[in-house]
C-alpha cells in the first residue's frame, strides 16, 4: 500500500480514518500469510484490541482438501480492524465466527474477502455486533466465485444488536459469480433487544442485567457455533461478555 486509504476505497468505507492515519502506511502493509497443507486442519482463535488502534491483516492460502478455521472477538476500546483474504483449494472448507462487542465512539470491524477459483470447496462466515454509547460495528463481506469454482457453497450471516440509539452497525455483503452451478447466500439484520424476551425473563424473577447477559451471550454464541474446542468457545465468549460486564 504506497499510501492511506480514504472513503473512496470500498474495503475501508467505514474505518475510522483518524485511527488509520495514526497507523500509518507501513502498519497497513504488514500481512500474515498461512498456509494450510493438503488435506491438514488449522484453527486459530484471537481476542483483539486494546486502547489504541489495531489492524490485523491475514492473508489464508489452503490447499486441496484441507480446512481453515478462524475464531475472533474483537473487544478493543479504540479502532480495530481484522482482515482475512482467503484462497480456498478444491474442495476445502473456510470455517469463520467473529463476534464485535464495546462501547465508546470505537470502531471495530471485519473485512473478508473470500476466493472460490477452484471446484467443491465451501465456506461459511457467521459475525456478531453488540454495541452503545456511539460505537459502531462493521462486516464487509466479498464472496468471488471465479470460473472454475464449479460446486461452490458460501454463506455469510451477519447480525447486530445495538443496545443504545447512538451506536451504529454496517453490513455489506459481496457476492461475484462467474460459474454456474454454485450456492451462495448472504444475509444481514440490525435491531435492538428483544424485549418480549427481556419480559418473560423478568416475569420469572431474573434481574435484568442477568438477563441482559444471558440474552447478549445466546446471541453472540452463533458465531462460535462451529468451534468444537468447548473450552476456546469458552473463552471466547467470557471475554467477550466480560466487556458487557464493564458496561454496568
């Protein structure tokens, strides 16, 4: 990247551009690159953020038959950014659950883009927003089915539960299609707390903010629905409610 992104790149439309300008160029040009072998497993699960600004950028080769899992909760107080570029081989499979939780004025945010240039493989992205105060949640989803990505399956869910009128959330999801016998599907949701559940719980003598909480966590647990690691999903999830616990 020769210089900063502005409003006018798609992939950055949302970012908090002060955040970024503080990174500067040579942050955004630092990637991790994976590559998973034929016919191997790899699973990864971050927590990121912190009080200053983050970009995490990951560049996901995997090869023939293989699979690649990717878990993320993104708690930081100010700008954070994960970005996962993947190129999937035949037949391998794309495993990803985010999950963006905080308050403040910060921005956090998932960018994927997501390549299907070779025949049967599948991939799945589930993210989850909670945000107040005037925090915003991103997910910019681009799904690309080139010509020899016959057999394909991806899908991408996003949802957000915004918990006070000035917090914000932003989807947009990308589907391009060049082969004709692919399933894809994309779908987004933005609301606020349900409070007819909120209702029956406080019927059954639950306090509110044990409510909240239990509301907050069967909500965000769709994103890690896949990891099989129970105790990760786990830690994951605490970690992520631990800053809904600082909210009170």
């Amino acid at each position: 990247m020769s210089e900063l992104p502005t409003i006018r790149d798609e992939s950055w439309r949302y970012a908090d551009f002060d955040a970024v300008a503080k990174l500067g160029v040579e942050a955004l040009d630092q990637w991790q690159d994976v590559s998973v072998a034929d016919g191997e497993t790899h699973r990864h699960c971050m927590i990121v953020g912190g009080d200053a600004p983050e970009v995490h950028r990951i560049r996901l080769n995997i090869g023939k038959s293989a699979r690649a899992e990717f878990f993320v909760v993104v708690i930081g107080d100010d700008y954070t950014r994960v970005e996962v570029e993947t190129d999937l081989g035949e037949g391998a499979h794309f495993e990803f659950g985010g999950v963006t939780i905080g308050g403040g004025d910060a921005v956090r945010e998932f960018v994927t883009r997501t390549a299907h240039d070779r025949p049967d493989a599948t991939s799945n992205q589930v993210v989850r927003a909670v945000h107040w105060n005037e925090a915003t949640g991103n997910f910019l989803g681009a799904i690309n089915v080139g010509r020899e990505g016959q057999r394909t399956d991806a899908g991408q869910d996003f949802k957000a539960l915004v918990l006070e009128k000035g917090a914000t959330a932003n989807a947009k999801p990308e589907l391009e299609i060049f082969a004709d016998d692919v399933k894809c599907a994309h779908g987004a949701a933005i609301g606020q707390m349900d409070e007819m559940a909120r209702y029956y719980m406080a019927s059954r003598g639950i306090a509110p903010d044990v409510a909240q909480r239990l509301l907050v966590r069967a909500f965000i647990a769709d994103a890690l629905a896949a990891l099989e690691d129970e105790a990760e999903a786990e830690r994951l999830l605490e970690a992520a409610l631990n800053v809904l616990e600082a909210r009170r």
